[in-house]
C-alpha cells in the first residue's frame, strides 16, 4: 500500500495533468479562459472534453500584445 506521501504527490500529479488546458490557456493568456477552464473541469474527464480544451487552448487565437 502507498504511504501518505506518495498518495498525496500522485494526486498532485494526476490534478495537474487534468488541468493542463487550463494552464495552457493561462500561460497563453487567452482571451477565453474562463470557458476553458470551465469546459475542462466539467467535460475533462471524457477524453473527447480533455481534448477539446486542450485544442481550444493551444490552437486557438490570441490577441497580439501592443508592448512587445
């Protein structure tokens, strides 16, 4: 059996896998965000609704930013 250390970094470790459309879309800064996150927590664990929201947030448009 795993011991409370391991149980609590694979748990870690699976959230952050779950998550990463989400963080994609952060990291991008894009403008749906809140869509995406939402869609990821609430379809992410269907395959088709993980990838939807990776997809939306890896492929999707972000807006240029005017200080680079």
């Amino acid at each position: 059996m795993l011991d409370n250390t391991t149980t609590v970094i694979l748990i870690i470790l699976i959230v952050a896998l779950y998550m990463i459309p989400t963080l994609v879309a952060n990291a991008r800064d894009h403008p749906r965000r809140p869509q995406i996150t939402l869609l990821n927590i609430l379809f992410g664990w269907t395959l088709i609704g993980w990838l939807a929201a990776f997809f939306w947030a890896a492929l999707g448009t972000v807006p240029a930013d005017e200080a680079r």
